[in-house]
C-alpha cells in the first residue's frame, strides 16, 4: 500500500474552527480585564482594541468566501491576532505583565494546520513581534529584562508550534489511514458477503451463545426467517453437544432433519479474540441428488449424442437398402420382411432425432412472441400433418399475452404436448384444449390421465408407458422449458400440463 499522503482540513472548516477559538479567547480576555480584576479595567486605547478585534473575526469569517489557500488565509489572520495581543500586553505592562503568554495557544492551534516549516514561520513572525514591542516601548533600564523574557517566550513560542504542527501531522496521517484501513474494510465486507451469498450451500455463523451472527440467502430457504441475534432452535442440539464435548475446534461432520429436509454438512468453530464463533454449511440431500443426476444426464447426453451421429449414416444406408430391396423383391414375404427393415430404420432415426436435440438446450434464441397467433399458426401446422384431428383442437387466449422464448423450443414442447393429448384424448370436438392465461399456458385433454404410480417418474428420461415410446419427448420439453426460464408440470387428475411461462414474459 502506498505511504499516506497528507490531506489537510477543508480551508473553510478549518478557518470556521479557528475564528471560533479566537471569537472565545478574546471574549474570555475581555471578561477577566473588566470583572475579575478590577485593576485592569480598559480605557479608550483599549476600547479601540476591542473594535478592531472584533473587525478581525469577521474579516476571518468573510476571508473563506475568497477561496485562499488554508496557510494563506491562516497567515493573514494569524498575523492580525499576533500584533494585537502584543499590543495588548503592552498596555498592560509588556512582557512582564505574563499576557505574552497569550501567543502560545493561538501559535498552538494555528501550528496543528500546517506543515513544520510554516508553524515555524508563525512563531518567527511572533518573535519578531515581540522583539521589536521591547525595543520599541521598554525603558533602558527595564530592557535588558524584557528582552531576556521575550527570549524565553519566544523559544516556548517555538517549542509550541514545532510540537503542535507534528501532532497535528500526525494526526492527520493517522486519519487517512484509518479511512484508507476503514474503506478496504468496508470492501472487504463486500467481497465476503458477495462470496457467502454466492455459495450454493446454506451458511450460518453462530456466536458462542447460539445467536445468529451472520447467514445467507440459502439459509432462509432451508430455516425460514431468520433475523440477526436470533436463535434457531433447529441448531440449538448441535451447539449444545458442541458444548458438552468441550468445545473443540476441529471440524465436525453434521446430519439433521429440518422442515422434512435431510441436510448434510459440517460446523467449523472459530476463535476471533476473545469470541468464539461456529460457522455451519449444509445442504439439501435431494439437491445434491439432482446436481449428481444434472452430471450424470449431461454426461449420458454427449455420449448418446456422439453414437447417435455415428449410427445416421450406417442407419441411412441399410433404410436405403431396404427400400431397394422391397421394390425389386418378386414375392409377398419378401416385401414384408423390406418393409419390416424399412419400418424400424424409421423409429430408430426417430430416436436418434431425439437423442440429438437434447443437445438443444444450450442454445437459447430468445425472442418476443404473441401468443395468439403463434398458437394458431401452430394448430394449423399440427392439423396439417394430422387431418384426421381436425375440429378436436381448440385454442383459448383469455389474456393477451407475449412471452420472450425460443421459438423453436416453444414449438416443440407444445407440439409434444398436443401430440400427446391428441393420442390419449376421446378424440372427439374439442377433446384437446390450448388455454393462456396471464402466466401459463394449460394444455388439456379429456383422457383417463397417467396413473399415480407413473406421475413421479413422467418426466424422466427413457421412461415410457407404450411399448414404441422413446420416452425422452416429455424429458426433452421440460428441458427446454427450463433452458427458457420456464416450468413444464403435470397436473391430476385428467390429463392436463401447465408450461409457467418465464417471468421475464
């Protein structure tokens, strides 16, 4: 870190200070001249003194308005103060009378805003001053003795100014230190709540009296609200068995239920001073589970991915050839065994189509869209390859409404899921139905529904309920979904899926 540099007052709040000290002094001199010792009462001489003393403290109190340097501004009302108060102890006997003594504080103060070189320059100048009263006013026969004493006032005047002005140095360096220790604090704080917000476990620190010192946002989801100085009485087992085993300091291994959660995690003691602190991370078991079958899943996508691009040109060739074959074979078993071959290249490609697209997911283009008419466009396009559905779908927009996704992928997951319900629908007018309303889209068949038993694992990959399902199309749509900010669910009974479009809609 850099050597501190020196940062003096702001000139008008160190002038405002001065004339203050001054404005007191002076009142205080004034005070003690005319009640506490009746024989130093002023005359006219001294009334003068006291008018121009006042016309000092508002020339010093107008002199900020002129946006002076601070030792400039200080010089020139220094200077005012320091023949004034010679003068002063000149009527009232010089240097003998002791009211040379006055120098010293105004020297004091004066010297502690300024650099050494200039605060010896002030008590130069008052030397000078003084010198030059005795000479001027003192008798010959006196002389010789003021001269001595203004000698001696004039090296306090010195010693004075050269001890306040390292003081004040001093203090000041000691100020911007601690500002510049004060602000790498504060930004230190910052670093570290950003990093205890970022971590994806639930964090609490606790101080040696089970209070809640320090937490995250991921603790309030797994304990609720929590407020600092608080106590959780779900952590309270753990301290007390902390406590009984003698407080020791390695870490510990934790296991605990909490709002029908199974967390997992360790509690670290710490010693700051003389304050013993507990600091517990935990996390949810099930999410732990999900980030392992997230890995897993990714892993198993770019290994599928990577067969299903060797498999599309040999697959390609034996369709081919079993094209060929059926339209030069000469009997009945001959085309049907070509078909046969023809038939299952065909649902193998559909597999490795959607082995593929789960790679789709990182590639997001989201845009605007209105939904009414992309939901009309994408019944007509359905109906066209599906004829036979025609008048069974049905779309109601009871909200208008845009929503900012990949075009692509909405269509896909609607078209799987109209598919769907189209399949395992009555197949009568109006048997499947498209409803938008103000955050989700509802699509909506008069089936039987998926039994109990098979709604855990609907949307898991592989999973199928028919003998020729690939059982990826409801795993590839939620995927999508999520890749888009949005949520695809099932909903009991019947046979319904809500898609919660995203909250950027």
């Amino acid at each position: 870190m850099p050597a501190p540099v020196l940062i003096p007052l702001s000139p008008k709040r160190a002038l405002h200070y001065f004339n203050l000290f001054r404005a007191v002094c002076v009142a205080v001199l004034l005070i003690m001249t005319q009640w506490a010792s009746p024989m130093l009462v002023p005359g006219r001489a001294m009334g003068g003194w006291a008018w121009l003393y006042g016309g000092l403290i508002i020339f010093a109190m107008l002199l900020p308005r002129l946006r002076l340097p601070l030792n400039w501004a200080l010089t020139l009302t220094l200077a005012g103060d320091i023949l004034l108060l010679v003068t002063f102890m000149q009527h009232y006997g010089g240097v003998q009378s002791g009211f040379g003594m006055l120098l010293l504080p105004f020297l004091a103060v004066a010297s502690m805003l300024v650099p050494p070189r200039i605060a010896a320059f002030y008590a130069a100048l008052a030397t000078l001053v003084l010198f030059g009263s005795v000479l001027w006013f003192a008798d010959g026969s006196q002389q010789q003795r003021e001269l001595f004493q203004a000698a001696m006032l004039a090296i306090a005047g010195f010693v004075t100014s050269g001890l306040t002005s390292l003081l004040g140095n001093k203090a000041r360096v000691s100020e911007q230190l601690a500002a510049v220790r004060s602000g790498e604090l504060a930004s230190l704080n910052r670093v570290n709540a950003l990093v205890l917000q970022a971590l994806r476990e639930a964090v609490v620190v606790l101080d040696d009296n089970g209070l809640v010192q320090h937490f995250n946002s991921r603790a309030e989801r797994v304990f609720g609200r929590i407020q600092r100085d608080s106590s959780l009485p779900e952590l309270a087992p753990l301290l007390r068995r902390w406590r009984l085993q003698g407080c020791p300091s390695h870490a510990q291994t934790l296991e605990l239920n909490v709002r029908g959660q199974l967390l997992l995690g360790r509690m670290l003691p710490l010693a700051v001073g003389e304050v013993r602190l507990v600091v517990i991370f935990l996390q949810n078991v099930a999410e732990l589970a999900a980030e392992a079958q997230r890995i897993k899943l990714t892993a198993l996508g770019r290994l599928t991915a990577n067969i299903a691009h060797e498999i599309r040109n040999p697959l390609a060739a034996i369709s081919q050839a079993a094209e060929l074959l059926g339209e030069e074979a000469s009997d009945d078993g001959s085309r049907r065994l070509a078909a046969m071959v023809h038939a299952n290249s065909r649902r193998i490609n559909h597999l490795v189509e959607e082995v593929l697209q789960l790679n789709r997911r990182d590639r997001v283009k989201a845009e605007a869209i209105t939904l009414r008419p992309f939901l009309a466009a994408l019944v007509e396009d359905f109906l066209l390859a599906n004829p036979a559905a025609a008048g069974g779908i049905v779309c109601r927009v009871m909200v208008e409404h845009t929503v900012r996704f990949d075009r692509g992928h909405l269509q896909q997951i609607l078209t799987n899921l109209i598919s769907n319900g189209w399949r395992y629908s009555s197949r009568s007018p109006g048997a499947v139905s498209v409803e938008v309303d103000e955050d989700s889209i509802r699509v909506r068949d008069d089936g039987p529904g998926v039994d109990e038993q098979a709604q855990s694992r609907l949307f898991e990959p592989f999973f199928t309920t028919e003998s020729s399902g690939t059982g990826l199309g409801l795993y590839i749509a939620r995927e999508l979904a999520e890749a888009n900010g949005a949520r695809l669910d099932y909903i009991g009974p019947g046979g319904c899926f809500r898609l919660a479009l995203p909250s950027t809609a």
